[in-house]
C-alpha cells in the first residue's frame, strides 16, 4: 500500500445521509474476481442523471468525497472502497461512517475523516469553488479561508496509513504470539480449537 | 481482574485476545483469534488470490468453511441424468467456479451447490454446529451479525479481512462501544422475531448502533426460539451495529446438541460450563441502554428505502415534513418519489405484485411453517404475478417437504425452489422488475437491492404470507379472523 500523508484538491459536495454501499456499487458489480476497474459501476444508479457531481467536468476525478451520516452503511463489500479508489477517491469526509466501510476504506489507503455537522456544511461550501486539504500527520482539514478542523483516528490505523503499511505482513510477523494463544486455547477451550475434526 | 463485572461482550472479546498492539492501553487495537470463518464465491476471490500472489497459506483450513450462496440460480443445477446445469451468467458461473477451485487449493472443505447441506452461509453455520455460542465469527458478509443469536462474537468483514484472517487466523480490532437493546414483555399474537427487529430499526435509526455491539436482552427475547434470535441478530447490522448478541441458554444449548460440528462427549460438558458463564455479570455497565415495551410492537412494514423506515402494518405511508430532521426530509422525499408513495396511505392500501419469502433472516424452516400456516388452503392474489419461496438450506429444504409445506406453498401459487440468496439482493436471475412492489422477508430495502428499480417492504413471513393472498400488505391479525 501506498503511504498516505495528505489528500488535497477538490472536493465533491455530495452531501447525502444514509449512503448505502448498494448506491456505492450495487450488486450487479460485485461479479469480478478483480479488484480493478470498479468505478465504472460507482454510484450508478445516480450517475443516471445527466447532471451528477460525479461526471461533472468541475468534479470528476477528485480526491475527497464530502458525504452525510452514515456513510457506506449496509453490505460489507470492499468494492465500495475499490470503486471508490478507482474513482480517484483517496478520503471521505462524513459526520459518522458504517463501521465496516470505514474498516475497508482504511485497509485500500482511503481515510475516513469524521467532521461534526457545522464543519461538514462549512466544507460543503468551500469545496463548490475551492480545494480542500486533508493532512494526516496533524489531523487537520483545512482550506484557502483558513478554516482548520481537527478529526480523531486511531492510531494505529494512522501509522499504517503514514507507513502504507500491509497489514496481513505485520501480522504474519507476530505468528509465535498466535500459536502461544492456539496452545492456550486447546488446553482452555478444546471444543472451539477442534474446529471441523468433529465431522 | 476477576472481580469486575463484565458485559457478553467483553467476556467474549477477553477470552480471545492473542495480544494487544500497546500493552497499557485497554481500549486500544488487539489482535484477537478468529474461532470460525464462513466464506463464500462473492467476497472471497480477490482474497485468495492476494494469497496466491504472496505465497501465502491459510493457517487453520478446519475453522474455515466455504459455501456458494449468493450467485447461484434457484432453479434445479442438476438434470435428471446428474450432470450439472450451465449457469447462463458468465459472470456469476466465473464467481461460483473460482470458490469451487480455491477451496480444495488451500485445503478447505467446501459444501457444493447441489449437497444437501448448501445454503446460505448464515443459515448453514448454525445448522451444520459449526456456528457456536462464545465462539468469535466471521464473514466476509455483512449479515454474520446473525450467528450472534447463538451468543457467539459475529460480524461481517471485508475482503482484505478475509485474507487476514485465511492467513493469520486473527484480525486487528479496536473494541467496540457496548449497547443493551432491552424488550420486556410478550410479543401478541401475529407479532414475530422479525417485527421486533423491524420495530427496533425504527427505534434506533439505520445509525443509532454505529460502533456498537447490542445485546438484546429481556424477556422477550429470552421467549424467542434460536431461530427467532438468529432474525433478530440477523437484522443488528441494520441499525449499523458491529454485532448482535444474545445470551445463550437452555434453549441455545438444546439447539446445538448433536448438529454435525457441535462438540460431543466430554467436550460437550466443558463447552456447556464455559457457556453457562456467557451472561452479562450483574453491575457490569453497558455504554447505552435502550429499553422497549414488546407491547407497543406490532406486525411492522417497511414504507422507504432504509430499513429504519419502519411503520405499524396499521400505520400510513408518514409525510416528509413530519420528519425533525431536515436530511430527513429530504431523504424522504426521494423514498417516496421512489418507491411511488404518497403521505397519508395506508400500509393495508398498497398494492403488491411479488412475494419473496427467504434470505438469512428469514428462510429457517420455523419461518417456512409460519408462512406456510397462513397460506394453508389459501390461494395468493391475481395481482401478485411473482410469489417465490427460497429455504435457507437443502436441510431446511427436505424438512419443509418432509412436513408437505412444499405442497402448501404450491397449492398457494408459489414456486418452491432451490436454496441461496437469491432476491434478497439479486446477484442470481431471481430479480423483482423494475416499478414493481416486493413483500420480501428480507433484510434490506434499498434503492435497487432486490433489481434496478425494484421497490421492496421489508416484512415477517406470516405478513408476506398474508400479503400475498390479499395481494397488498396485509395485517396477518386480520386474515386471521377471517
């Protein structure tokens, strides 16, 4: 993975609350074996109207989506994200996010920022004429106005962001923590550990 | 340590903690076991592949079970000779083919698309013993919420999850926020497992469980069967939650005695005791608590496009402007325009033309006999063109015909077929045409899940049942009087 420190440029406004991940990239889409090529299918159903944000020449292949509550609720499907990515999207600004969205968003290089509303309505008006700029390290939005809006993240998914790291690797690395546990749990939970042996 | 009284959940996440990223920080990202893993054609291909790419194994093939479930066609996939029945959608045969290759590749047992055991992955775990009580569960599926009816840790996951956890066996989660969803009292007559949930959407919004895990606690939902649970756990993801649970008991118990996977012997006594443990300690504190009076619910319908739409059968279709919340509004304005609604409606008044009884909520064979109860001598409605039933399992399947329900959905009108997703979302042919009405009991209302255009009313079994015979939304109460 890419590492990602900041994400600057335009904004799409987008706005909208409740944005399921069957409006990301509905099911029809979820047929590939790939990971690639998704955003054709991103927000398709929306991308009907001749006058979407998403292929406006002002708004096409910008790196920061601004949205409503909730984003990416329902299906677990990554394709959100790789369609999304696939798009250009590199970070998600929203007041709350699915928490599984916001897990697979993390794990493409995407960042999820979680502003309050009053930040997200400022935002939704700069980003019709103006960049928006995203900075990792400090956890700042910021603007040509000199707006300056703060986000949490957790910090370990800071540090993979920033380092682009893999986290199947990380985790392979800690093998002898795992099998120290596997050994526990035969002694302590033996019916859990045997697993499909029982068949 | 010993002392401090803890909640389900944290019971469950402390008993598989491999280890934490920063020792001194208790709330921080740990590394936890994953006990059981379900996997299926739609989530998992880029998953394996990244392994084949990278050299990787996976770590414990006997906790991982793989199911085709979602693209496959309900109609027969075998002929009469045996020989497997083409699927026509390139895509989707390409899906289904690539999970029959990489399971067997990496060692993993894989029930066919014509054993008797395939299903939907989420009601195969539960049925197979596989999916047990404390165990930590996933899927690449947002819907494993389901198995935390049995009191097991479930949630769904991404695809880059799924190869973390086929490599490592682990993921890297922070904990969750706890939540109590409390119902006290007994459900009425007519009133099931999936109402309560309905109910409990429209309680807490579509966001109202973000970054929660719920236990749904209360004598209601002690009353329930597992099955029942299972709905309700089913349906947490849909007020956002990262889990459901419910405290196993008795009843879970004799649930999972004997199924294929469940532990046996002395095994069976140990699991048993560690079980009996799985309550929430009294004192333990929740982060939220939500109390409801199962009194105040009724048969429940959807009438927009999010499940926390959510209005009594005997409601009316609710005006935009009524809404506190101006997104709201908004929002449902475009529902209505949607789904071709106007304010004031009554639920009762709305005309259907197709009936989908099936989905990981809602495909059991309790949920078959209660529709199949209403349908009994009954006929469904000229008006409702498509009425189809999908069990969950080829299991769910051969009981339901070993009861002859399969004759009480035919003689009704219904076609009777194959197990799999199926309309629920719709990545096989069973798809609800465009500007039509679906009685469905699934999950999921959105624009487009059940086919571009689509218009679904999320509902129970017996309110689809009764629906279809009426060939509107119909109050189950009320064709039962007659």
């Amino acid at each position: 993975m890419e590492p990602l420190r900041e994400v600057s440029g335009r904004a799409i406004p987008f706005g909208r609350k409740n944005i399921d991940t069957d409006v990301i990239i509905p099911a029809k889409w979820l047929k590939t074996i790939t990971r690639d090529g998704l955003g054709r299918g991103a927000f398709e159903t929306l991308r009907e109207d001749p006058g979407n944000l998403f292929d406006s020449p002002e708004f096409a292949g910008s790196p920061i989506l601004i949205a409503g509550d909730n984003f990416g609720c329902g299906s677990s499907r990554e394709h959100a994200a790789w369609a999304l990515l696939d798009l250009g999207v590199r970070a998600v600004i929203a007041p709350s996010f699915s928490d599984i969205f916001s897990g697979n968003a993390f794990k493409n290089g995407i960042v999820t920022v979680v502003l309050p509303q009053t930040a997200i309505d400022r935002l939704m008006e700069v980003a019709q004429t103006d960049p928006v700029s995203i900075d990792l390290e400090s956890q700042t939005v910021t603007t040509p106005f000199q707006d300056r809006f703060t986000f949490e993240i957790d910090p370990f998914r800071k540090h993979c962001l920033l380092e682009g790291l893999d986290e199947v690797g990380l985790t392979l690395a800690r093998g002898d923590a795992i099998a120290r546990y596997e050994n526990d749990a035969k002694a302590a939970l033996p019916w859990l550990a045997k697993g499909v042996e029982h068949a | 340590m010993a002392s401090r009284p803890r909640t389900l959940y944290e019971k469950i996440w402390d008993a598989h903690v491999v280890e934490r990223r920063d020792a001194n920080d208790s709330r921080g990202t740990c590394l936890i076991y994953i006990d059981r893993h379900l996997v299926h054609e739609v989530t998992s291909p880029q998953a394996f592949e990244a392994l084949r790419a990278a050299g990787r194994t996976v770590r414990r093939p006997d906790l991982t079970l793989a199911v085709p479930d979602h693209n496959l066609p309900t109609t027969a996939r075998r002929d009469s000779a045996g020989a497997r029945i083409p699927i026509a959608d390139p895509e989707s045969a390409q899906q289904l083919a690539a999970l029959e290759r990489n399971a067997p590749e990496f060692g993993i047992r894989y029930i066919g698309d014509a054993d008797a055991q395939q299903g939907i992955v989420h009601v195969v775990g539960p049925e197979q013993g596989f999916s047990l009580p404390g165990a930590t569960i996933v899927c690449g599926d947002s819907h494993t919420a389901c198995h935390g009816g049995l009191g097991a840790l479930a949630f769904g996951i991404g695809t880059s999850e799924v190869e973390h956890v086929l490599a490592t066996q682990t993921l890297l989660l922070a904990p969750a926020k706890t939540m109590e969803v409390r119902v006290e009292g007994s459900l009425g007559p007519g009133v099931t497992a999936k109402d309560l949930v309905l109910h409990i959407c429209g309680v807490l919004r579509a966001s109202g469980g973000t970054g929660y895990v719920i236990e749904y606690t209360g004598s209601a939902i002690r009353d329930l069967s597992v099955e029942g649970r299972l709905t309700v756990s089913n349906m947490a993801i849909e007020h956002g939650a990262r889990a459901g649970l419910i405290a196993p008991d008795d009843t879970t118990f004799a649930y999972v005695k004997g199924r294929p996977y469940a532990p046996r012997g002395a095994d069976w006594d140990a699991a048993i005791t560690w079980w009996r443990s799985l309550t929430t300690d009294p004192g333990a504190r929740y982060d939220k608590v939500v109390t409801i009076d199962a009194a105040d619910i009724v048969p429940s319908v959807t009438w927009g496009t999010s499940p926390e739409d959510v209005v009594p059968i005997t409601g009316t279709v609710p005006a935009p402007e009524n809404f506190a919340d101006p997104s709201k509004q908004d929002a449902a304005r475009k529902s209505l325009e949607y789904m071709g609604l106007v304010p004031g409606e009554p639920m009762t008044g709305i005309a259907i033309q197709n009936v989908f009884i099936g989905s990981c909520t809602n495909s059991r064979i309790e949920d078959l006999r209660a529709a199949a109860a209403v349908l009994n001598g009954r006929r469904k409605s000229a008006n409702v063109k498509w009425a189809i039933v999908v069990p969950g399992s080829g299991l769910v399947k051969a009981q339901a015909e070993a009861e002859g329900l399969d004759r009480v959905f035919i003689d009704a009108g219904f076609e009777w077929r194959e197990p799999g997703c199926s309309a629920c979302l719709g990545m096989n042919p069973d798809k609800v045409p465009p500007g039509e009405r679906c009685a469905s009991t699934s999950n999921r209302n959105f624009v487009g899940r059940q086919g571009p255009g689509s218009r679904t009313h999320l509902v129970s079994p017996a309110t689809a049942a009764a629906s279809a015979v009426a060939g509107r939304l119909a109050d189950v109460r009320e064709l039962d009087r007659q």
